[in-house]
C-alpha cells in the first residue's frame, strides 16, 4: 500500500495541474499518427508494470489528447466539464468498489438520497424507491420505455415479459424529430420496431405540435394499433426545446399513455430563472430521464432514471434468483430489480459529492449562468450581419448559422465544425435542424465568460475563410 500512497499523492498532482492548466492549452487537437499507434497498438505487458511508469504514461500520453470538454470554449454536443467534488471522490469510490445492486452497505442508502435530490431538484413526484442511477439517459430510457411496455401489456391483460410481443398489436409511441436518437434505439431494442415509432411534427420553435400528436393518436386506434407512450423532451439537444409538456400530459391522460420526458440534458433548466413555467407538466409525467453527467458535471457516467411508480419498473425487471434472496432487503428490495443492470458502481458517490459541494443555489447559480450565456449568444448572433439565429434560446443552447452570403450556407456550415475544432480555439458542432445545415453551441461550463462568445464567432468567422 505504500505505492499506492506515493502514487496517489501524484496521481492527485497530475489531475490538479491538469484542470488549473487547461484554460491555456488547446481546446482539442488530433491525436498524432505516432500517439494513435501507441495508445491503439501497444501489448499486454508480461510482467507488471510500477505505479509511477503508469503514471508517467498517462501524463505524457493520455492527458494531452483530452476530448476537450474541460476546456471553457468548449460548446460540442452536451457534455461539461468534471466536477471538482466528483473528481475528487471518484478514486474513493473505486477504493470502496460495492456493487451498489442492492444491500445494506453505503453505496445503496446514498442512491435513494441522491434520486430524491434529483426528483426534488425539478419538481418531478418522489415516492420511496422511485428512480434508480444508470449509466447515462440512454440505459435510463430503456428502463422507462420497457417499464411503460410491460405496463401497457398487463393493462391489456397480458404479459410481455412471459409472452414476448408476438401476434399482439404493434405498440406505438410518438415522438417529435427532434426527440433524442436513444429513444428509438431503446424502442428497437425492446422489440417495439423503428416502423412503430411515430414522427410527430414540430412547430416553429421546434416544439411538439400537440393537436398533430391527437390526429396520429386517433389514426393508429382507428388502424387497431395500441398507442402506448408518448415521449417529450424537456431540452432537445438541436437547440434545447421544451416540448409543451402540459399539453402533452393532457392528452396522454386521455388515452391512457405512458408519458415519458426527455431531460436528460434539460430538465435542471427549470431552475433558471423565469423558466418554471415553460417546464409546466414535467411533474405530471410518469417516467423523467435525468443526466446528472450533464449540466450538473458530474463526471461520466451518470444518468438517472425517475419513475412516478416505483413497482411498474420493479414489474418490467425483478427477477431474483435463488442466490441473490435477501430476506432483509426491505419492501423496496435492490435496485438491481428495478433495471437491467445487476453489478452497479457506485455513481452516487461523485452525485452526492457535486450536489453537495454545490448546494442548491450552486446549482442554480450555474443553470442561470450558462443559460444567460447562450441567451447572449443568441443576442450577438442577431445582431450580427453575418449570422443568423435559427430557434428561440430556452436552456443552454444556442442553433445558430454563419450566413455570410445566400447561397451554399448547407455545405459551408457543415464544415465549419471541424474547421473550428482543429484551430484549437473553441468547439462546437453541428446538426441539421428545420432542414438546414445549423451551428450549435452548448454551454455548460461554469468558467464560460461572454468574452468567450465572442472569440467563438470570430473563430467560426477566420475558420470559415479558409474553407
Ligand atoms: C437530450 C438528450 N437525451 C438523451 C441523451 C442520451 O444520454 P446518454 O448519452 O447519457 O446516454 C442525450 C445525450 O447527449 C441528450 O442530450
């Protein structure tokens, strides 16, 4: 153990200096041919090999080629930076190593603390043992999706889980284009077929259009197709619009829909302020993905699934074998019962360390921060001649376009990305949205000035000249 106390005392230095230093390195940088080979190619050592060359080897190998998400100017996709509270924990959490499947040890008693904060955070209903952490909204949502299935089948008397889905109605969900990729993989994945999703149109903001989502709904029964959810997002990652949840609510009381929300990256936006009320119908839902690897930082993975019925997910999973009886485990049991996953890590440690390092009004200080930046993002862009704003700003997103003539703005901002990433100064990526070849910047970096905002579009301008 001595080793592993010098080394640590390292490893702690090199993570230290690696965040203090970033600011002033490169955003991104294409890993050279000769790096890509080492880290790629390299063997199984024979014997073992010291702690500190491991060290050494990650400091001059891996730190300098990150992703680039720690970086201020950062703006791709949805991913934030490390917080320092999880980072901190993390190596205390791979010490301790539970599997957090169930039991009474530390890591399951903080997974209810932490799913409460979360539930509590957004207004969402907690009743005990409702939600569970994943490894991201993509597993969360396949718990929320296949808890739906099983529910809709035994509301229809019978059971998808002994009987599988053939010679019964194709199940149907509705969910607007700009719904997340991963809740069609977990509707293909659970057997449900791409052909039964259904793409329900936008409006002009980018917001579920609720009187087609009825027209579709009464389509389908009239065909003897069996409707069975609806899923909103609360912060699409194009340009993070709020569907109109209430509304959505509303019509999946009627028919007896499984109403899932998509906030995995979105839905602490409610903390913004005056954002409440965009968020109206969030807590009527029955199912909320919730990333906590997102907005809040914490370091990756960490999703959360939050279900409003706790047994409808424990009916779609539980399935414990004779060697995993656990006379003691309570009326909740283990959280293995309640998705696919039977070893769990520990995420809610680096969740509970980076809530409770924030606090509250930390929190909400950093929704309100980055959001306010993407707003002035949005403001610059429409002030400038040269730039178009493409959807109204509502979280932290900005979908924008370089427009610096009329014609070819597809195939110029479609390279503009990756122009922008390899000048190292700023990131961001793209997407297509409304038709169109679009820019979008995600702020999620508490560090993020407005100065940066304005070294971004200078960067997508000097970029875009030398394509
Ligand atoms: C809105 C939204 N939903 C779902 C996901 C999928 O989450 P994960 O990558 O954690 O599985 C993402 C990922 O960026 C997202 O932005």
């Amino acid at each position: 153990m001595d080793e592993l106390r010098r080394a640590g005392a390292t490893a702690a230095a090199i993570a230290a200096d690696h965040l203090a230093s970033i600011a002033d390195r490169p955003v991104w940088r294409p890993v050279p041919e000769a790096e890509r080979g080492w880290l790629s190619g390299q063997e199984l050592p024979e014997t073992g090999r010291p702690l500190d060359d491991l060290l050494e080897d990650a400091r001059a190998h891996v730190l300098p080629y990150p992703m680039g998400n720690g970086h201020p100017r950062f703006f791709g996709w949805v991913n934030s930076p490390p917080s320092p509270a999880g980072v901190l924990v993390e190596p205390l959490a791979a010490a301790f190593n539970p599997s957090c499947a169930g039991g009474d040890h530390a890591g399951p008693h903080l997974e209810r603390a932490v799913v409460r904060w979360l539930a509590d955070l957004v207004g969402f209903p907690h009743p005990p043992g409702g939600g569970l952490l994943t490894s991201g909204a993509s597993m969360a949502t396949i718990i929320c999706l296949a808890t739906a299935r099983q529910r809709a089948a035994l509301a229809d008397g019978w059971d998808a889980r002994e009987e599988g889905l053939a010679g019964r109605p194709p199940m149907i969900m509705y969910v607007t284009e700009e719904g997340h990729s991963c809740l069609h993989k977990a509707a293909q994945l659970l057997g449900l077929g791409a052909r039964h999703v259904r793409t329900v149109p936008v409006d002009g903001a980018y917001r579920m259009d609720v009187g087609a989502l009825r027209a579709m709904i009464a389509q389908d029964v009239a065909a003897g197709l069996r409707p069975f959810c609806v899923a909103g997002s609360a912060g699409t990652v194009n340009s993070g619009a709020i569907d109109p949840l209430g509304e959505i609510a509303d019509v999946a009381a009627e028919h007896g829909l499984w109403f899932h929300v998509d906030g995995a990256y979105g839905a602490l936006g409610v903390l913004a302020d005056g954002a409440a009320p965009r968020y109206e119908g969030l807590d009527r839902a029955d199912s909320l993905a919730l990333d906590p690897h997102k907005w809040l930082g914490v370091p990756v993975g960490c999703g959360c699934a939050l279900l409003r019925d706790p047994a409808a997910a424990r009916a779609a999973f539980s399935l414990v074998p004779s060697y995993l009886i656990d006379d003691q485990a309570g009326d909740l049991g283990w959280f293995a019962e309640y998705g696919p996953e039977q070893t769990r890590p520990f995420r809610a440690l680096k969740t509970w360390a980076t809530m409770s390092h924030l606090g509250r009004s930390g929190i909400t200080r950093l929704v309100n921060h980055t959001s306010g930046l993407a707003r002035t993002l949005g403001d610059l862009v429409t002030r400038a001649d040269d730039f178009e704003l493409l959807a109204p700003v509502t979280t932290s997103i900005t979908a924008f376009r370089y427009r610096p003539r009329s014609d070819g703005l597809d195939a110029l901002n479609r390279a503009i990305p990756l122009a922008v990433q390899e000048r190292g100064n700023a990131f961001l990526t793209g997407t297509r949205l409304g038709g169109r070849d679009a820019l979008r910047a995600c702020f999620l970096h508490p560090d993020t000035t407005e100065d940066d905002l304005t070294v971004l579009l200078d960067e997508i301008r000097l970029a875009a000249k030398s394509l």
